[in-house]
C-alpha cells in the first residue's frame, strides 16, 4: 500500500528539470517537500497526479500503474498554485461541481470551513484576492475524499491567522480520517512541527529523504573561535559557514567525530529545519556537500 | 522632519476602510506595519505615498502637504503586490525606465543585487514567477534615491533562501545609506528583529504603535492548572487563551498585578510577536481587550 516513484525524469526543450526521483509515499502520514523555487517541486506533483507524463520511469499506486488509471487517480487530489476555477464561477456552484466528481466531498465540513475563515461563497472566484484563492483551494483539498492529498504551496498570501487556523485544521481532520498528506512550501519553520518526514529537491534531484527527527538529530552548529572550530570541523561534512569577528559558524549534517573531544571553548546546537534547509540547497555549497 | 498621518479616514461605497488614523513616521528608522488580509494596510500605503486621496485628513512630509507636491513625492517610494508594469517589457528597460524618472537611482547595486538573487534581466516582466515578480519589485525598492520606502509584501512567493537573502541586503544597505522603510509582511516572526517600531492595524484601526522591545516586554503567557491561572489573571487584559486537559494558558497584553505574587504553579513566559499578532487580531477578542 503505498505510491512508488520510480526513476522518474523530465526534461523540457533540452534542460532537466527532474533527475532519476526515486520516492516511496506511505498511507496515512504527512510529509514535507522542500525546495528552491525552480528545484523541480511542482513539475514532481504534476506528475505524481497524472496531470503531466514523465520522459522517464513510472509512478504507481498500490501497484497498479496511474497512467489514464480512473480507479487509482480518483484517490489522488492536487491542489496547486495553477487556478483551474473559471473567473465568474461562484464558489458555492464550484462546491457543487466537485461534489459531482467526487461524490462523497465533505459538503458539511467545506461549509464549516469557509465560516471559520471567513469566506462568502457566494463571491466569484475570479473576485478573491491571492490569499483567498489559497483559502478556497484548501477547503476543496481538506474536504475531498482522496487518500493522497498534494498541496502546493497552500499559505500563499494567507495572513499569521489564517495559517495557524490550517495548521489546526489539518492536523484536526487528520486525526479523525487518517489520510497522507505532502505539503510543498516556502514557509518551512511553520510546518517543521507538522510533518513526519521530509523530501529536499535541490538541483532537479532528491538529496533528503527522511524521518524529521532522524534529520534534525544530524544537523548540528558549531560555533567558537575560528580556529578550534576549523580543528574539530576537519573532515566532517560542512554545509555552510559564517564569520563574525574571530569567531566562525560551520554547518555540519552527519555524523561527529567521535574519535575527538569537543573543545570547552567550542559549542555544538542543533540546527533548525529551516537552516538547515538554506544551507544545503544554497548553490555555491549544494553539489559538493550532500550526500 | 517626518511623515505624519494626520486623522486619516477612508471609506469606499460607505464601508468604513480606514478610522481616524494618526502616525509618526520618522526617518532613517525600520518600521513594521502589521495586520490581517483586509485591515486596511494596503490602502494606507496607497494613501501616504499619494496614489489614492484619504476621505478625511493630512499626510505631510517634513510639514509640507503630499498633494501634488512633486517635491515631497520623489522622497517616497511604494513597492506594491500590483504590478505597474508592462507584461512585455525587459527587465533591463524598466531599469532604464526608473533611472530616467529618479535620476540617481543606483544602477550598480541593482545588477549586483539581481546577479545575487539569479534574476536575468533580459527577460520580460511577464514571464517571471510570483517569486521573481517580488525580488524584481525588490531590487527597484533598494536602489532608488527615496528617503522613505514602502514594501507591502515584499517576500510573497520567495524561497527560504531568498527571504534570508533579502533580509541581510536590507540590513546591509540601511547601515550604509540610512533612510527609512516601512515593510508590511505575513511573516512576521522573519522581520520581529529587523523592525524597532511596530504599527499594527485591525479592524482599520492602530491598535498598537510602539517599539518592538517595549511591547514584546508587556506580552506574557501564563500557564498552569485552571484555576491558578485564572486567580493569577483576574483584572489583568487577557487577549486570548488555550485549554489542554487541567493546563490552561492565558495570553496577557499590559502591567501584570504588582500586588499579586506569581503561584509556584503558574509559569511565566514571553510571548513572540507572531503570536502576540495573532491573539490581538482574532475576530472575538480583538476589539474588546485592546488598548
């Protein structure tokens, strides 16, 4: 039971834009995918969705292949920055029109949400503002009756507010109808506590794909003057560096020495997942250091 | 020398947008203007920077009236989410553009800066993503000659790396030129120690206008069994609160009670301005409990 992506690729007039993505997605768990804009994010759930066809490799659902696959594509929902709605529908007639493609959509729970968030669906799509499009999109998203449930960048431009009130939610209907979840976005402290598991895109390739916790456990700041810092750092993997005065920063994911002592004047903390995040997929640093 | 917001009122097709709206803007300061999607931000900006006329009251620069005044307006620049500029247009061109219309715009900076955010500037301002729009918007912001800088979300769309980017530029271009900029953001914990003054707007109204350490220093949470903390906070302006089992938090804004000693229960915490944002401006409460 599971989505298998395997060796996925996709090139468009010539350039890569996703090289050999190889990913299992598990029932009932929320995951994170992070990357720079242009890794290759939204190009990935395209694809997982059936909305695009990879160049290469194949995506299966329990199995069973997605391609032109009704049966398996109806327990995948996608809810992506691309606005699919007509301008001039209303979104209490765009409720009805997914209720009839979805047969079981949660019409109490959508109606329910659009109360909490303040939204009057009896206005036109094309007449919401950035943030509640997002809004809209997400009701739609949370209510459907898929097993899988893609969402690609679901805060843009809703206020601090109406973020903590997604984040309550999801973790509300998740808790009563286990289903999986992949949150795509930029705001990745907000979600670090959210999600079980992370997928980094970075150069059109996976170079994370783990537990968070297991992550985090691996990430470490390593602060103290410059040179005690460089001594103990030698041979580990550092992602990335500041300086300030003579004191020195490096970013290192994996493991410590454990052959050598940690220095008194040197002070080893855990990087956030957001840090973390920005040192590995910061260009000049990516290729050399990931592993 | 200043901008000030005299009695600023503005309403549209008899909806109230903006109430009687007093501020101080001085220069060469950091300031954050705060509120949900609706308060009423945007249209104050568009009021202070002279695209739009105010129902009822003044906006002066050092004394002098903004109306028309082409003196005082080259002082102030707006970045805004709408976008001024022609779909077809290079990148290249508008800065061509903008040095004509500013003079001394800073034509080396703006390279430098679009070489650092990977923007090419040979292409069209309609081909670039929501990210790209802002960083473009961005880069004209930092390299005009304006004394005073408006950024009404000037991070929309930008990746963690890029936000960081942006702030560090900003920082970095404040300490060599000073002059003032006024960002309004839903990111709020990014910029909470960027800014030394916070305006907050709800309900179209200032709710708060202070520096950030001084209001930071009266938000408090106080946790603990029910009844404690309710003893502990009677009388006190409570702005929200949590339940988990027997714990109960209340959000304070304001003096706690000198006279009262804390519990041994009871825990006493700073609240961060994200969240202080949030419980000020929640629907319910806002409009009672503040000050």
């Amino acid at each position: 039971m599971s989505i298998q992506i395997h060796a996925v690729s996709q090139s468009f007039h010539g350039r890569s834009i996703l090289k050999d993505i190889n990913l299992t997605i598990e029932p009932n768990k929320i995951y994170g995918l992070l990357g720079r804009n242009g890794a290759g994010k939204s190009t990935l759930l395209n694809i997982i969705s059936n909305r695009i066809f990879p160049s290469q490799g194949t995506v299966t659902l329990d199995e069973e292949s997605m391609n032109d696959n009704d049966r398996t594509l109806g327990r995948i929902y996608l809810m992506s920055e691309v606005n699919l709605y007509s301008e001039r529908a209303k979104l209490n007639k765009l409720f009805d029109t997914t209720e009839l493609m979805y047969g079981s959509f949660n019409r109490q729970y959508a109606n329910d949400l659009a109360d909490k968030f303040g939204l009057d669906l009896t206005s036109r799509f094309g007449k919401l503002s950035t943030g509640y499009r997002s809004i809209f999109k997400l009701i739609v998203a949370l209510c459907v009756p898929a097993d899988y449930i893609f969402l690609d960048e679901p805060v843009l431009g809703l206020d601090a507010n109406h973020r903590e009130l997604f984040y309550q939610e999801l973790i509300e209907t998740y808790s009563e109808t286990p289903r999986t979840f992949v949150i795509s976005t930029h705001l990745i402290e907000e979600i670090a506590n959210l999600i079980e598991h992370v997928f980094v895109l970075d150069d059109h390739k996976i170079v994370i794909n783990g537990s968070v916790p297991d992550i985090l456990e691996r990430a470490y700041t390593i602060s103290g003057p410059d040179a005690d810092v460089k001594q103990y750092t030698a041979g580990l993997n550092i992602i990335g560096e500041d300086h300030l005065g003579g004191i020195t920063a490096h970013y290192v994911y994996g493991a410590l020495a454990d052959d050598r002592p940690i220095p008194d004047t040197v002070k080893l903390e855990h990087l956030d997942l957001q840090k973390l995040f920005i040192n590995l997929t910061t260009e000049k640093k990516a290729a050399a250091h990931v592993s």
